[in-house]
C-alpha cells in the first residue's frame, strides 16, 4: 500500500529528528588542478573571481625551499633565532623543532602560525623565489594602500607543526582576505566551509570570524547539531601543493606528518569591496573621519581597476611607463617579486 512503511522505515521514522540528523555530511573533495592546467588568468577567473576553493598541483616547483625545508633544516640553520610560534608563545627555533618531532596524537606540540618571514625570519625568504603566482598579493602591494595595510607579500608567514598539533581555530580570514597555503614538507589536512554555512558553524560572540567547533572532521554534535547541516569540504595537501581559500571561506588545518608550508594572503578586485567595508567600518573613528577614509578608498579602487585593465590590455606598454604597475599591479609579471628583497613593515603584526 501507498503509505504502509516497512519495518526498517518506522523504525527510523521512531528515532527522533536530532538523532536522524546526528551526522555529519561526509565531506566533498576540494577539486585539484595542475599549475600547467591553469594559467593565471584562468585561476583569476574560475576560481577567485568565482569564490570557489580549488588545490593547485606544482605551483611552485622551482622554489628552492621545495628541496631544502626540512625540520633538521630549521634546526641547524636557524636553531638559535627565536620565532613567534602563537600570539603569545616565542621559542628558539631548535627546541620548537625539537617539540615538533616529539609531538603526537596524545601529547600533542606546538603549532607555529604567527611566523611572518619579512620581520621574523627573512634569511629564508630567498628559498621562495622565483614567486608562486598563485599567491600573488594583488592590491595588497599597491602604492595607493596606507602604510597599515600595504603588505606585498601578502602577510607571508612560515607554518609548522606535528601530528596531534592544528592550527587553533576554524576561522575564516578578516577584512575579506583570500588566502593560500603552499605545502612545502609533509601532509596537512584541510576542512572547509562555503561562507553561508557561518551560523552552523557556531561563531564565537566575541570573535565572529573564529568558530567553537574544536574538530570539524568529528565534531561534538550534541553540542553544536547544526554542524550536521553544513557542508564540509576536505583537502589533503602535499609537498608542492597550493590550497587556495576565498574570502570567507571557514577553514581548519591539521598536519598529519610533521608539515612545513606557508601562507599568503590575496586582495584584488573580487574582495576589494569587503576589504574596504572592512577596513572603514572602525569604531573608534568619528563619522567625518570615517567618511573621509570611504571616499579614499573608493577613489582609490577606481584608479586601482583602470591601471589593472591597463596593464592587461597594453602590458609592453604598461610594463615601459612603470606608473601602471605601482598604482596597482594587476599580475606577478608586474611587480617585483616581495622574496627578492626584504621589506620593511612599519606595523608589527606578531
Ligand atoms: O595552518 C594552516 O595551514 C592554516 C593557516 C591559516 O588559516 C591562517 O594563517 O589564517
């Protein structure tokens, strides 16, 4: 009959709706693509200016840090620097290296996220050059940015970690940023949600960008059930591989061997409108003041676009009057690569 359910059936329908639901979704695979598949512009186009997370197979295979980064590297090179491991944490790199090893499962070590190579370690910044292009900063290097926010290497910073250690949260970056995250040594596994899975993620009161859920891969349903209703996507990423996470994008990371990577942030045109909602929406400002900063801006997002399409439509020419590129350089072939040279920010960022 139509509506006679079988026993299996009424037994499920006898379980109440949170059990039903008390599982999570089994993650999708984050879609990989070969660097020689995917010139530049196509990774412009399929992906950042779509929003979509995407794995990019050997982008950066002639960085010598590819063949030299290891953990004893770290330790005989630059075991007597102390390195930024957490906000608060410093460490002599040999003893951090050394807690790496040592870390597991059960006693897990630290987790080096808070490195950022032009002001912590810049003696490796010559193992990452020529640039990955996939981790081009955009208008982050542009001369119109104030000083604040004016990073051209896109806040490259150095990751390491052990088995049992993470990054501490699942977040997804400020000011709209697009990041990326190059594996140079080991496997780390990455878990992502798209940005309308944020209330199911359960955003801390305080810090809205950072989630409660401790481990997205098994999380606590009873504690936070509407992670059933989310949409995990899980990469692993290997030596060679650059993961790229669109703006507010929620991601979790957590080596599964001893892992050395680094990340990067992007601003171009697809996130400049929240980067500038972002950045003008300070509180402590005045109205004048905060409008007076909206309307730079937006001016400068304007010039920012026309010396783009510039540099894309007449680059010999572009590339002769130089202007073009410093106002906004609209590719990796129109600036200098930011490991060739060390920088000095004016904002310590640690
Ligand atoms: O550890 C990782 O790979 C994630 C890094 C990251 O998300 C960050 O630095 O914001």
């Amino acid at each position: 009959m139509e509506h006679q359910m079988d026993s299996s059936a009424a037994a499920r329908a006898e379980t109440s709706p949170a059990q039903d639901t008390a599982r999570m979704r089994a993650p999708r695979d984050v879609e990989v693509v070969r660097a020689r598949d995917l010139p530049y512009e196509a990774y412009l186009r399929e992906y950042v200016r779509r929003n979509r997370p995407v794995v990019i197979d050997g982008a950066a295979e002639k960085w010598p840090a590819m063949q030299r980064w290891t953990p004893e590297y770290f330790r005989e090179r630059f075991g007597d620097e102390t390195v930024q491991v957490s906000y608060k944490e410093r460490m002599l790199m040999r003893d951090f290296v050394d807690a790496v090893l040592e870390s597991t499962r059960e006693r897990p070590g630290p987790y080096l996220f808070r490195a950022f190579l032009h002001e912590h370690i810049p003696g490796l910044l010559a193992d990452l050059s020529p640039e990955n292009p996939y981790i081009f900063a955009g208008r982050f290097g542009s001369a119109l940015i104030p000083e604040r926010w004016w990073r051209p290497d896109g806040y490259l910073k150095l990751l390491m970690g052990g088995v049992g250690s993470k990054f501490p949260v699942m977040h997804y970056d400020l000011e709209h940023a697009h990041a990326q995250i190059t594996e140079i040594y080991g496997d780390k596994e990455f878990y992502l949600f798209p940005p309308e899975d944020g209330p199911n993620l359960y955003p801390r009161s305080l810090q809205s960008n950072w989630s409660q859920v401790e481990d997205p891969a098994n999380p606590d349903l009873q504690r936070f059930p509407r992670m059933a209703q989310a949409t995990p996507y899980r990469a692993v990423l290997k030596p060679g591989q650059t993961i790229f996470v669109p703006m507010l994008w929620w991601h979790a990371a957590r080596p599964l061997t001893v892992s050395i990577s680094v990340c990067t942030n992007t601003l171009e045109r697809s996130n400049w409108r929240g980067f500038v909602h972002d950045v003008c929406t300070d509180g402590d400002a005045g109205v004048a003041k905060r409008l007076l900063k909206r309307g730079y801006f937006e001016a400068a997002g304007v010039l920012m676009h026309a010396m783009e399409d510039f540099q894309n439509l007449v680059p010999g020419l572009a590339k002769a009057l130089r202007l073009p590129g410093l106002i906004s350089p609209a590719g990796p072939d129109f600036h200098q690569d930011p490991s060739t040279r060390q920088l000095r920010f004016r904002i310590p960022v640690a």
